[in-house]
C-alpha cells in the first residue's frame, strides 16, 4: 500500500546558481567556513566574495561534502558549508549515509542542481527525471533536509541552518547560466590559503 511521501515536494522555481552563492556568502560573518565544488559551483563562489576561509574543489567530482564533513568534524565550533552540484553528488552519494552517522553539528550542505553535467557539455544527468535528490538525503538519514521554494526561501534555511544542531541539506534548482568568473587554478595556494584561513598553518 502506498503511503504519502513526509519529504516536501521539489520546488518549481528555477534560481540562478550566483545569486544564490551570493546571498549565502553576504550572511557569513564568523568566519565560517565554505567548501565549493568542482567547476561552476566554485567559479561562482570564487566570484561572489574570495575569502581566505573558501575552499575551491578543482578536479575531482563529489568531494564537496566528504571534505566538508572533515572540516566540521576537526573544528567543531567553525560553521561549516558545503556547495555541490547534482552530478557531482550522484558520484559521492554514500557520503549522505556517512555525514548522517557522525551527524556533526555545524554542517550545512546545498545542492545545486540543474539536472546536467554542465562543463563537459550539458549531458544529462542519470536522477535528472526520475530522481528527488532531498527524498534521497532524508532517506539516507538526513531529516533537516528541503528544497528552497525561492530566493526568500533559501535565505530563511540558509539562516535556520545557522543555528541548527545538527546537519542540514538545502536542495535548490538552478538555471543552465555558466559560472561567473574563473577560480585561479592553484591547487597548491588554494590549500596553503585554506589552511591559514581555518587557523591551522600559520604564516610564513
């Protein structure tokens, strides 16, 4: 027998991925931390606000919140914020069922999903029809998970998520605009700032 669904439904609106980076990044003010995965998703972060707590992911897909996580996990009292794309999260979809078991405190997740592949061409993405990636997360463990309904939405989890105490995943759907600007591909700097930025290396 079929029982109707707890997880609130996909919203309809359709956002833009900079705007949305942009209201987060305007509501950070201690410090916290923020991980940006690979491509448009860190273009966009780099471009609305470098900050020296911004961690950019170049090069490998759904590392987003694994890193994330262990950031959290080794400074508890550090907020700490994850962005990641649909598709680079259906590569790292066990990582949902892990941050749910150690379930720290100060980690807010946000996927932006677009249903494509947009770097390597707009392909597609195997959940792009058939598949609630927020339905997937409460299943996986995750309860304080939603999508945003709009811009005013967004904003209002992104604070709640603020002073949570526990994980939270903000599913929000985005247009196919590309990223804004170009991250400085650095592998190394982008380290050596990130690791300055959380206080854990201190300057030359």
């Amino acid at each position: 027998m079929n029982t109707a669904s707890k997880t609130p439904a996909r919203n309809t609106k359709v956002m833009n991925r900079f705007d949305l980076t942009s209201r987060l990044v305007a509501k950070l003010k201690n410090e916290e931390a923020v991980v940006g995965g690979i491509g448009n998703t860190n273009f966009d972060l780099w471009a609305a606000g470098h900050r020296p707590q911004n961690f950019y992911m170049l090069g490998s897909m759904g590392l987003a919140f694994p890193i994330a996580l262990g950031v959290a996990l080794a400074q508890p009292k550090r907020r700490v914020f994850a962005l990641e794309g649909d598709g680079s999260l259906l590569m790292q979809l066990g990582s949902l069922s892990t941050i749910a078991t150690l379930a720290p405190k100060n980690l807010t997740m946000v996927v932006m999903d677009n249903g494509i592949y947009q770097i390597t061409g707009a392909q597609p993405t195997p959940a792009a029809a058939v598949s609630d990636l927020v339905a997937v997360a409460v299943a996986s463990g995750l309860p304080n998970s939603s999508w945003a309904a709009d811009e005013d939405d967004f904003e209002r989890l992104i604070d709640q998520s603020l002073v949570s105490d526990g994980p939270t995943l903000i599913g929000v759907r985005i247009d196919d605009k590309p990223g804004t600007g170009t991250t400085r591909r650095d592998p190394v700097q982008i380290r050596e700032r990130f690791m300055l930025g959380l206080g854990v290396r201190q300057p030359l």
